[in-house]
C-alpha cells in the first residue's frame, strides 16, 4: 500500500468514526425522546424539562411568582441544567481513576457539543465548553417561564407590589399543572419501585431536585394525611441512599448521582 493510499483509508476511518458518533448522539436523543413519550405521553408542544417542571411546581398558579422566602430554587433550577445535559449525553464526569475519586471531587465535562435546540441548555453547554470557570447563565427563572408562556402554560402579567412593577407568570393550563403534580404523586405512591434503578431516570432526578429547589410540598400538599406521610417517608429513603455506592452501579448515570449527591452533602 503507497502512502496516498494510506492517507485516504485514515481519512475514512476518521469519516466513520465522526459518522457512528453522530449516530450514537441521535440514538441517544431519540431514547429519550421516546422515554418522555412512553412516561406521560405529553405531546411535543406541552413537553417539559427539568428546570420548567421544577419551576412551575414553585409558581402560585393564581400570583404568578415563587415564594420569596424560598432561596433554594436557583441552585436547583441549575442542578435540572446539569442533570439534563447528562441525561442527553451532552455532560459527563471525568473519570474517576485509579484512586476512585468521588464523585463530588470529579470535574464535569462536555461529553458532546450536539446543540439540545433549547437555549439555556445549548448556552450552558457553550459556557463549559469555552469559559474557565465557566460563566453563570443569567435570569434563568425568568427565561423559563418565558418558555412556558411561550408553551401555553403559563401567561404574563404585571403586578404593582407598593413601590414597585413585578413579572408575573400566572397560570393558563391547568391540566399541565395536575398532570405533573399527580406524575409526582404516583411515583412515590402508586407507581412507586422500591429501587432506585428501576424508576425513570427523568422521574427520580424531579423528585430529588423539587426536594432541593424546596418545591415537593407543593406537590404533596394535596394528599390525606396518609399518603401524605407515606410519600415523605419515601423521598427520604431517596435521599438516605449511598449515592458513590449507587453511581457505580450499571446503566446508571454518573452525572445524575453527583448532582444528587451535592444537594445532599
């Protein structure tokens, strides 16, 4: 074989190998796609992520805003950015090592700049990607419930609180709101699985993070006093697990457990 020719199967294989790895990304993109479908059956348009699941379960549905005392929902509002860039293949953590690392002290990389098509996401991804530390996204919360407006499920409102004007986001749909908040509620009562691993990945990652973000109760607030204490019961057993322990499991994914694991430290 002459070098021309050995330049030209090298450039194949690097052809090839760009080819299975898009192939790979799509593959992950549509399981996923058919993971949501099969776990609601939400159409496209009223399809939610992470952060706008969490999001709306902290909005008054009539007031449009979240709790002001509530200053845990930032910080869990980027944890659903992290955990759903894992969850798309776009995030993963660096390996852990002879020496094992542990999971809070491994570095989060990305795994692939395939755009998601949602701005924050795609915007968190560039930030990690080009910036050392990477750069904070700004105004998330007000950006998600953009998105939801832009969904249907919410609208926009202006309010006058004393000495100022406030962005309000009320309520429209309220079917949107019941189905997620009874998704919450089946999946520690009636559809509950006493193994982390067999529950959707998207479910538990909701559970813990609305738990972070200090929104679950809303979820729960409407049950009897039973399911009530039996749903509580359960979330804490959720968040009592080993989650090193869990993350070396198989088909598990790294990135969910460390999230999970620094909202629990």
């Amino acid at each position: 074989m002459n070098r021309s020719e050995g330049l030209v199967q090298r450039r194949n294989v690097t052809r090839e190998n760009g080819a299975l790895a898009k192939d790979s990304q799509d593959n992950d993109d549509k399981k996923s796609d058919r993971e949501d479908d099969l776990e609601d059956g939400d159409s496209k348009e009223t399809r939610l992520t992470l952060m706008e699941e969490v999001l709306l379960l902290g909005l008054k549905d009539k007031e449009g805003y979240t709790s002001f005392w509530n200053d845990c929902i930032s910080s869990g509002l980027r944890g659903c950015i992290l955990i759903e860039l894992g969850l798309r293949g776009r995030a993963e953590l660096e390996k852990a090592g002879m020496r094992r690392k542990s999971l809070l002290n491994r570095k989060v990389l990305v795994k692939s700049e395939t755009p998601t098509g949602d701005v924050l996401l795609d915007e968190a991804l560039k930030h990690m990607k080009d910036t050392e530390p990477p750069e904070t996204l700004k105004n998330v919360r007000e950006r998600l419930a953009k998105n939801l407006v832009e969904k249907g499920v919410l609208t926009t409102e202006k309010q006058n609180f004393l000495l100022f004007d406030m962005t309000t986001h009320p309520l429209t749909d309220n079917v949107a709101k019941s189905r997620l908040v009874k998704k919450v509620q089946d999946a520690v009562l009636a559809k509950w699985v006493n193994d982390p691993h067999r529950m959707d990945k998207r479910m538990l990652s909701l559970i813990f993070l609305a738990h972070a973000s200090d929104v679950l109760e809303n979820a729960f607030a409407p049950l009897n006093d039973d399911d009530y204490e039996l749903a509580m019961k359960r979330v804490r057993e959720l968040l009592d697990m080993d989650f090193e322990a869990e993350s070396m499991k198989s088909n598990t994914n790294e990135v969910v457990w460390a999230v999970f694991a620094a909202f629990t430290k």
